[in-house]
C-alpha cells in the first residue's frame, strides 16, 4: 500500500540546510519550508515579504543618499540568517514568535564562535546577560541593533525581533552612509560588512540573484498557441498551496495523506507536481497520466544527455533518483524558457517559478506540443 502511494504522486529531494554555522539557530535545524536552490519569493511567509518591501520604501528617510536598495537584497540577507523566520509565527504588526536568537557567543566554540562579546543589553534583546546572541530574523548583535535599529511599523518600539523593524535597520546597515547597492562593488562590500565572509558574501550574493530572477515574469513574447495556453494556465497557478496527491485536469483538489517525509495533503487544497502539470496540458486539450514517471511516456522523449538546453518552452521537465530509469522519476516541471520551470515543489511550499536546476536528478524532458 505505502509503494502505491508514493507512486500515485510526486514530491521533491531533500534540501540543504542554508542557515550559516555562525548563527545556528537555538532551536537547532528547522525546515526549509521551500526549496534550497532555486528560490523564488514563494518561499517566503507573506507577512515577511512584505516586510521586506515596506523597507526599502522607508530607507531613504534615514538615509537619504543610500541608492539600488531592493527587496530580493534583503531576502538573500534574511534567507541565509534565519530561513525568513520560516516555522515561527509572524503576527499582523510583525512580531515573530517565538523569537529567534542565534549561538551564545562565549568563545564555546558552539557553532562556529571562538571570541567572547560581552553583554552590551543586560539581556533585554538576546535573552541572556551572561554574553551577546545574535537575534531576530537578520541576526543582529544588540550592539550593532542600537545604532541601525528604527521603527517601522509605528507601535513606537524598535524590536529587532519585529520583521519590519528588522528590515528597516539591515537596509540601513547595508547602506551604510549612502552605498549605491545597484552596483555589484559595493552590494558585495555591504554584504561583506554585515559578515565579514567571503564564503558568506558569495551565498547571500547567489541568493539574491535568484530572488531577483524569480520576482521577473518569464517573457512569453514568442510563446503562441498552445503552448502559450499550458505556461499561462501553469503561470495562474502561482502561489496556490503544495498538497501531496492535489490537483487534476479539473484544477486544485484536496490531497492525501502522506509525503515520504510524512507530510499530508489531506484539508489542503492545490497541486502537488504532476496535478499540476495534468491541469496545464488539460487547458490545451491534451490529457496526461496522473503520475510523474508515467507523463514521461507521453510525446516526444528528450533524452537527459542533451542537457537542459535541448528544452523548449511548453516541454515537460523531469528529476530522477536514478536519471536514465524512467520508473525513478520522482518530479515534473513545466519548462518556460530562460532556464525556469513553474514547479510544485515540495510540501509547505506553492507553486511558483523555479530554475530548472532547482531540482536534483535531471532526466530529460518530454515534448507534447
């Protein structure tokens, strides 16, 4: 039963933890809750992108020569410090519980700190006068929140444990007396500043080229006909919830229980992978098996040893386990050119746009149109 299941629907590799070693968070690993490569904004809790973009609009009162600040610069800050907050809860004016505080930097040797920082808030921030943490979802040292930290959402408290408050006081850290962020110089000495890592400035940097790629619409300016029809009737679907074995030719459907990973789709209703791409094709008249490894027999196979640059847009795009078994499929995309796919990923995430290399395990594609 449990191997009828897993094949009657698809899901997604394990991810990587991305929350650097230095601010490990207290409570140890948490769950992506999206996917390690490729991100998009659909990996971000709403109420945390918005924080994001109330930030770079409020920047310049503070400090008013400081240029090219945008949100996907901040994402990249906040997704490799804290995995924006993903698993705590974000409340309407943004506070985040529980709170998130990084490694007691007593010179333990814990997650990576071997120099002891004094106390400088008598605990107020970090929770401990014993030595600094680093704290909220930008991992600000309560020394360093003291000069950078404002109010943003108007309750009169400047909280780096508030998302927008935090947001605020990292584009103004990363401005610091009037950079111009649009130049790749000077983002990369902002980053640098905040961590002073070149391995770190390298993976914030990663970061924000995706989200910046991910936050462009795929332009579909030569896509006619059919195919056009199957990458906008995938494109509408964006930000619909995962749910494991949702969605058929008929549109979102509540899902069954349970992912490999344990996660149910039962109450909720959206697409997992291959319920998403039998409602695209659907739009097009054309009907597809409901399982991944099955959709690759259907049209013209585009073996996996031709790279992802023999695909065109409208393709079906495959991840194996094993690439070159067909019976190990595991994912399918719909590829819209550019090197992006709309994708279901995994559980806990939405559909969105993704790089084809988002996903582990390439194995060819399949041309129906």
């Amino acid at each position: 039963m449990a191997l009828l299941l897993f094949a009657a629907v698809c899901c997604a590799a394990p991810v990587g933890n991305a929350i650097s070693a230095y601010v490990a968070l207290k409570s140890g690993a948490q769950d992506d809750g999206g996917i390690a490569e490729g991100g998009s904004a659909a990996d971000i809790p709403p109420r945390i992108l918005t924080a994001y973009k109330k930030a770079v609009q409020q920047v310049g009162k503070h400090v008013p020569n400081c240029r090219g600040v945008r949100w996907p610069i901040l994402a990249g800050i906040a997704k490799v410090e804290s995995n924006h907050a993903v698993g705590r809860n974000i409340a309407d004016n943004g506070d985040i519980r529980p709170r998130i505080y990084g490694v007691l930097l007593n010179g333990s040797g814990q997650g990576g700190n071997t120099t002891v920082i004094p106390d400088t808030d008598n605990g107020r921030w970090d929770g401990t006068a014993s030595a600094e943490r680093a704290v909220g979802p930008f991992q600000f040292l309560p020394s360093t929140w003291e000069g950078v930290g404002k109010d943003a959402n108007g309750d009169k408290v400047s909280d780096p444990h508030n998302a927008d408050d935090a947001a605020l006081g990292a584009a103004i850290y990363l401005c610091g007396n009037g950079r111009d962020l649009a130049k790749r110089s000077q983002l990369k000495a902002a980053i640098f500043q905040y961590n002073r890592s070149q391995e770190y400035v390298a993976n914030v940097l990663g970061w924000v080229d995706q989200y910046t790629a991910a936050a462009k619409d795929p332009d579909l300016k030569n896509v006619t006909g059919k195919v056009r029809t199957v990458i906008e009737a995938a494109l509408s679907q964006r930000g619909v919830p995962y749910s494991w074995g949702g969605g058929n030719a008929g549109g979102k459907s509540t899902g069954i229980c349970c992912s490999p990973s344990g996660k149910s789709g039962v109450g909720i209703k959206g697409f997992d992978c291959s319920g998403l791409t039998q409602y695209a094709y659907a739009k097009a008249g054309i009907s597809l098996p409901r399982v991944a490894a099955a959709q690759a027999g259907v049209g013209q196979r585009i073996p996996a040893s031709l790279g992802t640059s023999a695909l065109k847009a409208g393709d079906l795009v495959f991840y194996a386990t094993a690439p070159g078994r067909d019976s190990t499929i595991y994912h399918v995309g719909i590829y819209v050119g550019g090197g992006k796919m709309v994708n279901a990923p995994r559980p806990g995430t939405v559909v969105r746009l993704d790089s084809v290399n988002a996903m582990s395990g390439f194995a060819g594609g399949a041309r129906l149109l």
